[in-house]
C-alpha cells in the first residue's frame, strides 16, 4: 500500500467527479432477459469463498 495513503481520511479519498463533458451515466437500459437475469443473481444464494471463510474465522485476523 501506498504510504502516502495510510493515513488520509475517507473524505479524502473520495472519487474525482467526472468530467463535465463526459457526465456519469445515470441510467442502464435492459431488455426484460437481462433484467430477469439480473434478478435471479441477485436472489440466489451467496457463494462462499473458501480463502475468505478460512481468513475471517480466525479471530487474530480482525481488527478492530
């Protein structure tokens, strides 16, 4: 990591915003397949990592 970074605060880091003449893109147009698919993505059950299971049930490995 860079160390310039360790210690600003979130504020700080917060995005550029886009340029104006290339404003973000607000809205995303679907077609009723992929609006579907979009959904049943997002009501499927969460997929578990192995390397992020094992990481996080270590108790030394979270700091608070």
């Amino acid at each position: 990591m860079n160390t310039s970074l360790k210690h600003r605060a979130l504020n700080e880091m917060q995005p550029e915003p886009p340029p104006q003449d290339k404003p973000a893109k607000t809205a995303f147009r679907l077609s009723a397949e992929q609006w579907e698919a979009v959904c049943k993505r997002l009501e499927a059950p969460a997929k578990v990592i192995p390397a992020l299971h094992e990481l996080f049930c270590k108790p030394e490995s979270i700091v608070l």
